[in-house]
C-alpha cells in the first residue's frame, strides 16, 4: 500500500513539481490533487515524457483527483460541469492516475429518496465518463455524527447503505474512497473491512481522532496518523489482508492551520505513517 | 387506446377462456392478469397455436401481467422469487403480452432512503429479465394521501419522482403504471401527461373517485370510469393525443365487494368506459 | 414529420443565420449541420434567450448535429475526441436539438468481429454522454453495394443486424439514422419500416436514387427527392404510419457540385418534398 | 489458489458425495460441475445446512458450474434456456459457488460480426441473471488452431479480442475462464497474464500439451499437468502473482478414454499438480 498525501493537513505547494519533490523527500509514493489544472499545466510545460519522466525518477505517481463535477445541486449545473470532466480525466489519467474521488455528506436538504435516485442517475453518469479514460470513482462515506444532522434530511453513512448504492449506480469502476476517520466515526470494524473485495476499494484516506466520545468527533477536528485513538494498525492490517493495493493518503482536516513550517508538517506525517505502518507489520 | 378489463371490479373468472369470453362479448380488447399459471394452463391445454388462435378469434389480448416477484422485503425472497419470473416472462411473451406491472407503495417501514438504492437495483435486475421475452415494466406510483403515512417512512409517489426513479433505474423497457386514480390523487394534471414519451407509459389504469376533497380519497374506495369525479376524459385525450396506443384497463379496487352479477358489473363497466371514451372524442 | 435540410445538394451558408433563414424560405423546419461551432458562435452572438427566439421566429429547429467523435480508429483518438462531446452536446441541447448522428460504412479494414465489440463499447460510451444532454445517437447503416468490398472486411449494413446491435449497444437512446438510399440499397421494404418502433428511428435522410441496377446505385450519386426510382411515397408513408414524428432531413451526395444557385437548389428541394409528401399523402 | 478437479480426465462419479469425498482424498480443494441438478439432489437429500457441512467437512468447495444456456444457437431456444438460469444459480450459490462458466469457439457458422452483436447481448443478459446470486461468468477463450477454421467464418480467440469483448459486454461480473492449454495454443506468455487484473479470472483451467508444434496442438488431446510442454510453473506462478486467489481446476479433454482406474487418475492428476505447484514454488 503506497504512502501518499494530500495538501490537507500540509499546506499548499507553488507547483504540482514542488509538491512531488517534497512527497518524495519524505517517502510518500503518491500525491492527491483537487486541482487537474496543475496536472495539465505541468504536462503543458515538460511535456507527457517529460512529466512521466519527473514523475518515476520521484517515485511518485499522482494518487487521486477530485471529483470536478458538482453532482449535488440544479441539473444545469451538473450538465454544464460535465463538460470538462472528460478533459480532466483524460489528462489524469495520462499521468497514470486512475482515482477519482468525491465525498457523500450524511445529511440533505432535498428530499433525501428522490435525491438517492438523482445522484445514483448522475454518479452513474460521472463513472460512464470515467471510465472511458480508466478512471474509478471513489465515493467516501461520511461518519461524523453532527453531519447527520447537519442539513434537513438524513441520507446515509455507513458501509452497507454504500456497497447497496454501488449496486444501485450499477457501473464496476465506482468503489469507495475509504477513510479512516469515517470508518471510526461510523462505527465499522475490521470485520466490516473483511466483507470487502479490494476492487471495491479505490482510494484510502489516513488519519486520526481525538479522545472524545466516538459520537463526538469533529469532521474538520483530525490528528495525524498514530495520533489519535483510531485502531490504525488494525485498519491498515485488514486493507493489506484483504489485497488492497493502492494508495493510502493522509487527509488532515482540522479548524485550525496545524503549527510549524511545512517541512514540519511533513515529517510529523511521515512519522505519523512509520509508526502506524509499523504497528500493522507493513515495515 | 384499447379497452381493458382486471378482476378488480368484476370479480373472478373460471377459466381464462371464460374471462376472454366475457371482456371481448362487452367489447374489451385486452384482460390483466395477477395469474400466470393460468396463461401456462391456457397454452397447455390448446397448444400455443390453439390459444393464440382462441385471443384473435375474441379479438382480446393479454395487457398486463402482475409481477411476481416481491421486491419490497428481504433479499432471499426477491433471489428466490426471481428464479420463476422468466418463465412467467416467456409465456406471457409467446401470448403477446408485452406489460408486466407492479405498484410501489408512498412510504415504508424500510429506510426509506437505502431502500431506494435497494428497489433501484432489484427493479433493474427485473427489468433485465422482463426485457430478455421483450415484456417492459410498468410501475404503478400511488397517490392517495392516507397511504403516505401508513408505514414508517414516506417514499414517492409523484410523477417526476418516478422519472428520475427511471433514469436510476437505467433500463430502457421500464415506464409507468399510469393509473387514473393515482394521477388525482397526485394531484397531476394534463401537462404532467404531455410531458411524457409514450414509450414512457407501459399501461394504463381507468377507475374513478369518489366527490370527496383529494386528500380524503381512499385507495380502496374507487368508483366505475364515469361515475365520478376525475376528469378521464381530459386523461383519456391527453394520452392519446401524446401517442399512447396501449391498453386502458379498468382495475376498481373497493372495500365490498360491489353489487349486482359479473355481467351488472361488465355492463357497468362498459357502459363507464364508452361515457368517458365518447367525452375524450375517441369513439 | 418536419422536413429538413443539410448543406449536402444545397451549399454551405455565410453563417447560421443565413442558414437558418433560407430553410425557413423555403418551407423547412430544420437544419442539419455538422459543425458545433457554429451553433456555439450562434448562442454566443445572440445570447441563448436571443438564439432560441431566433429559432423560433423561423419555425426551424436543428435537426441534427454529425457526431464529433472518431469512434473508428485508435483508442487514443476516440479518447481524445470524446473530451469536446459534452460540451458540444449542451450546445446542441440549449437549441433544443436532440439527435446527433454518425453513419457505419459497411466494410472495414480492421478485424470485423473484434472491432464490433470495440465499436459497440465506444458507441455505448458516447451515447451515455449523449444522453446526459438529452441527445439521441442516430446510426447510420449505409446500403451501396460497392462500399461493402471498398475495405478489406464486410461489417454490417441490414436493418436487422443494427438491430441486433443496438441491443449490444445496450442504450435506450441509441437508434437509426434511417436514410430512404440505404433503405433501397440495402433491399429492405415497408415491412421493414413497419417493425420499427417510432423511438426506434432519431432522424431520417431522404434522397433518391438513379435508374440503375440497385447493385449499381453509388453512394455520392444521388438524386433530389422525386427525381429517381425510389418509392419514397411508401417510404414516408410508412414512416408516419408507424408513429415517426422527427426530421426528415434532405441529405444529396453527388460527385459534382450540382448545377444552379443556391436558391435554384433549395427550390429544387423543397419542390422535390412537396412532391413525395403529397405522393405519400401528407400534405 | 485452491487446487480442483473436473470429470474430464477423472471420469464421472456415482454421487456428488463421492465426487466431493475424492476430491478431498486426493487433496483437491474444489469440484467443477455440468450438472447443476447434482447439487439441487444433494441439497435436496441432506438439506442446505448438511451439504454445506459436509463441503466443509472435506474441505471442498464447489468451483464452477457450467453454464446451462445454449447461448450460440437461435434466440427461442436462449429464451427457453435462460428460464432455468436463475434456479441454478440460486442452488449454485447456496452452496458457496461463485462461478460459471461456458466456452467460447473460435469460429462459427453464423454471420461472426452479427453474431458477435447478438452474442454480446446474450452473454450480458446471462451475466445480469448470474449477478443476482453472485455468480461470475468466466467465458473460456478457446486457442487450438484447428478449431479456428472448424467452421465457417472465424470468430476470436485471444486475449485481447476477449478483454475489448468483455467492455463491449459491460458487465463486472463477467471474466475471463483462463484455461493454461488455451493460453498456450493461442501463443500468449506471462506478459499477457501480467497484464490482468486477478477480478478480471473468474475460474482457471490446468492441463498440459503434447511435444507437437504448438500449431498442431489438438484441443482434444491434452495431458495431464506437468507431463507436457507447456510452462505451468511460469502460468501459476504469475496467476500468483497478479493476485488471483480463486480455483485452479484440471480439465484433461482427451480423444480416449485416459487409462487406468478412477484412484489412477485421480493419483496422477494429484502428482501432476505437486509437480507444477512446487515447481512455481507454490508449495
């Protein structure tokens, strides 16, 4: 499983070359972006060989992007979204990237049935286009009880109501975006882990709760791997167990900018990483 | 638009060669059937030439099929129930019958949200074997208001709810149970009909209502085409005028059983129809 | 059933304004066009709101739009292409235009089965972006005998056969591009019409073809409607007959540009479908 | 990967029972079966519970079925088959059985471009059956040169025709039967496995080829595992590798009847896995 960050907890970085020098300095193998224009800006100045090339001498791939499309208001919006997401998955997936992900708040102000069968219609969609460039489309589901309540209308959180929607959006190349945080926070197991094949996974977020009351954690109220209280030795021991292979990428949210210098923040998550991978047997 | 007949309202036949007898002696083109078993009878005991031969000498065809399979509860009863619906599909198919319906209730003890997911796939995997003998499936949406609060958790029941429920569904053969009486006490009118493809509606209800206020109309308490208030022949000429060709079936639910002999009530029946088919201009 | 024009047999215009106003000069209803562009520089000179006014002032809509995608040859070109789909087909979609066509040459130099599978896949592909617009995908099945042997491997070209692959396709918005040449080169009737369903057909060519061997009838040696051999009488008859409501779309390739004006050219037409209209007695 | 057996090269059993009981003597860990009415008897005679006991009491699980519908002829009889899919998928799965697999000939006497529109059709239809009781269909890619011109026009029959097959099919629940004769007559390497993902293998078959060139390897004249020329050690040793985890089931197609007893056979099928297992350093 290939250690990978995202600027969450991090901080920004002034290019897409910046932050997978810095990715690579301190062992991560994989860097997620919500931003394809820095992907398509950097091929657009070194060239697909020269990016590839920049890439594999860093021992980096690009680990996820963000969905780019708004899938969870009007139609025109959604339509009108949709017409670039075939352009960022193409260039995404020339740099070899294969993940796509976008998270699925717990709670909705539309009518949470009707809006089931709409988002299910248009994930569907988002998949279709995906997929014609390799692409999967990794939802994440979102554990934290004050979401639940956040918006009017409860929609769903946990694995199971999950592995249904798949079915329900029906297309093999959509899967989770699974977090350790929301597996903690919606009060799943390694026996939960078990049940799933590892296509069924398409991206990993990592990180770390505090010592609070489960139904008291915080969404934006993250640690820094093997900081917290979540069983993260646990976690990662399952997702290898059950043959996943791919990237495991810390996703910091907190209320406040975390202290210290970037290069700071990057070696407390890569400790962070060593201790939690060592914990699970992984190095 | 072809007239049609169920037992709701007429009440139960010996045979299908009898319920056939009856619909084409007072003039009705089509009967439904909750049955297959007795169109697999029919087809043993004439041959499939003979009970063909024995629809076009009536002038009657098979409408509609009520699906069998229980979608609604757990999984092994729909996986157990499926294991049947092809060869019901099959026989019904070599008799031309091209609808296979089922109504969906306006709430359920279920989340209703996850079950949405859930009912997206089964009704799809139904679909798939429907479509496999060329029959669609129509779903009947439920208007009556006391029904959307008698199980737990409110589903849907309008129109546009079921169009988006189509496209999540994702099959090309699956449309509307249009019913009369639910497009009342929907409270839908005829531009909700004149926004729909005719390939979008796989049949067609005809009952009537009683003159009480929309929201106190019962499911169960339905009156003949004609002797109530809904306005059919506005339903019957919209739907014509989209190029609807299907059949209309009379289908009266009511809390006794009503009164007079199966030919009161076939007369009854008829006489309902052409009223209301005279007033939309198509006889 | 709305008579239409391409530029093919008429010229191109200075713009689509032009276009538009000469069709509408001329007793059209629509405008075929191959080129997106110019519907986005229609929208982006007037505005949407002023574009649709436009439209409508004329009574002409568009037809169709070509389809933008090369589906035909490697995986990195399909995949490259793709990326502008979407956006052209809102385009389309904000004119109100909803089928987007593109035709199937009869033979190939690829391994015919294999490229059958891919082809069906790619055109899956697109007809699901297609579909997110509200666009139908219209295929083309092209019936001159001589393009059967033009490449090294038969592929398709009977009604039946596309057919069968519209169900491997698998996409309900997936249908013909029903051209009355390729209806008589490829020896197909009005019984053939007749086992078509209307949602089966998104847009129709009419054209006529010279007294020759039907064997002997090229491709781009067409005539206007009215000149040649072809029952298109029967043709649009049956066409209404079954339920098709869409374009009929003038399409005439011919080796040499053919001799007059433009305006000498589109009266050539419009007499030509005042000709077989009132011959199929629709007018 | 979990060593099986067939009947092909072993010889029928009087009983599942005994077949099971076999298997497990000579330390097989699974049974292909034709003949899904033995596992309906014997679910019917020791109830669901006491097979499964008596599965896991030998340690034996059922491998594939074969699939049950004659998918290559005219579409009455693929209807009449697909009738009895379901109810043996459903006692497939109750017994833990997760595939089902059919083969796939490598030319054929119909129209093969059609038919390989037609036979997408089917084969997604099969798959969307199989999908409901969690059955995989593993089409089996058939390479002995022989039976590419066996009939008329040929078909595919390597690995990359079946993988654009499979998109163009559309269903994640269909994959590849990986047969090591058939990797070896259609003169695929290691590289060729390397490029799967193990999802992509739904069942694998072992058997060995003749000192022939590989031209003139008959499909029905197979050797037992490591008796051959065919590199097994390098075939599972990259199965391995890719993740695949499922069965490896002997199939040994021969002209005459194998010699020597049941226990034979069964011995030498044994040594011959021992042989090829170890020399993969698989155990």
């Amino acid at each position: 499983m290939i250690k990978g960050i995202s600027t969450a907890g991090i901080g920004g970085f002034a290019s897409l070359e910046d932050y997978i020098k810095k990715a690579s300095q301190y062992g991560f193998g994989a860097v997620d972006t919500n931003n394809v224009g820095e992907l398509r800006k950097f091929i657009g100045e070194r060239g697909l060989e020269g990016a590839l090339a920049f890439l594999q001498e860093h021992n980096v791939r690009i680990g996820s992007i963000g969905l780019p499309v708004e899938w969870r208001q009007d139609e025109a919006r959604f339509r009108s979204d949709l017409t670039k997401l075939a352009a960022d998955a193409e260039a995404a997936a020339q740099l070899g990237c294969t993940a796509c992900c976008t998270y699925v708040l717990p709670s909705t102000d539309h009518d949470a049935v009707r809006f089931m069968a709409v988002a299910t219609r248009r994930l569907r969609q988002v998949a279709q286009v995906l997929g014609v460039y390799g692409l999967r489309l990794g939802l994440e589901h979102v554990g934290p009880h004050h979401l639940r309540t956040a918006w009017k209308n409860p929609f769903i959180w946990d694995q199971d109501s999950f592995l249904d929607w798949f079915e329900a959006i029906g297309e093999k190349n959509v899967g989770f975006l699974y977090d350790a945080y929301h597996w903690y926070t919606s009060e799943a197991n390694v026996e939960d882990i078990r049940r799933l094949k590892p296509e069924q996974i398409v991206h990993v977020h990592l990180n770390d709760a505090k010592p609070v009351p489960v139904a008291d954690a915080l969404d934006n109220d993250r640690l820094y791997p093997g900081e917290g209280v979540i069983d993260l030795a646990a976690f990662l021991r399952t997702l290898k167990e059950i043959g996943y292979k791919g990237v495991v990428a810390q996703e910091i949210l907190t209320k406040e900018k975390p202290e210290g210098s970037q290069d700071d923040l990057l070696r407390r998550s890569a400790d962070g990483f060593a201790k939690v991978y060592q914990a699970a047997g992984l190095e």
